[in-house]
C-alpha cells in the first residue's frame, strides 16, 4: 500500500467522521452510546498520532467527551493530520514506532500498519453508532466509501 492509498483512506475516514457528528448535531438528543463511540473513534486516532510523532499528550482510550467535544477533536485532527503527512514520503510508511500500549504491553508496528489499522477500526465503530442511531429512530448518514467517492468527497 503506498502513501497517496494511506492518505486517501484517512481522508475517508476524516468524511465519515464529520458526516456522524453532523447528523448527531442536527437532533437534540442523541444516544449517549453513538457519542461514546464517536469520542472512542477521535482518540484512538489522536493517540496513534501521539504515539507517531513522540507527542507526550497520549490520550486516554474512552474519554468522557460530549458531542461538541467531538467535533472540536474532530477539527484538531484535521489540522494534526495535515502536520503529520506534510512532507511525508512513501519510504517514511515504512518507519517503526514503538509504543506501550493501554495494558502496559510493548509493541512496534509500522507507520502504514497504523494507518490500515485505523482506517479500518472507524467503520466498526461507526456501524454501531449507525445502527443506535436507528434503534432510537433517527435516519443515520450514508457513510459507505462508496458514497464517498461517488460524490467526490475524497
């Protein structure tokens, strides 16, 4: 996978993220589960940003954030992300970092490991704001890839 693959699925995930806080914003009373996971969603990628560039902040895994707090994290991470690939190249995807993770255990992955891996942890998650979104009788975003491409937001 190279970096311009890597990039565009983090853009992808950045959409599907703003498309959820979008429609949570738009209804007084959201699940306070579909928020749990959306904050759970921004600091895990805020904590392998952290982890990535040896930033000291290490965000909690859960935080208690409020749906506002999302999106302001959501606007930090923007602007993280876009620090983070400046002047990235596709050899640097492949540089190791090492991290202890929430159970105290080391490990050492990839820089394009994290990202697949992010990229691939939001969906979960989203599907399951989506389906209490729906459980409590609100009509949940369109989110697929698909979606995404088709109307040219990545």
């Amino acid at each position: 996978m190279t970096l311009a693959d890597l990039k565009h699925l983090i853009k992808y995930t950045r959409w599907a993220n703003s498309q959820e806080i979008e429609e949570m914003i738009s209804h007084s009373d959201v699940p306070s589960k579909a928020v749990t996971w959306l904050a759970h969603i921004l600091a895990a990628e805020h904590l392998w940003l952290d982890r990535m560039t040896d930033d000291p902040r290490n965000h909690v895994v859960w935080p208690d954030w409020k749906l506002y707090e999302c999106l302001e994290q959501q606007q930090d991470l923007a602007r993280r992300w876009e620090k983070f690939f400046q002047n990235m190249t596709d050899a640097d995807i492949e540089r190791k970092v090492s991290y202890t993770n929430t159970q105290g255990k080391e490990f050492t992955n990839t820089v394009s490991d994290i990202l697949l891996h992010l990229a691939l942890h939001a969906p979960h998650h989203r599907g399951q704001i989506n389906a209490e979104l729906r459980a409590e009788g609100y009509d949940p975003p369109y989110i697929d890839y698909i979606q995404a491409v088709r109307t040219n937001q990545i």
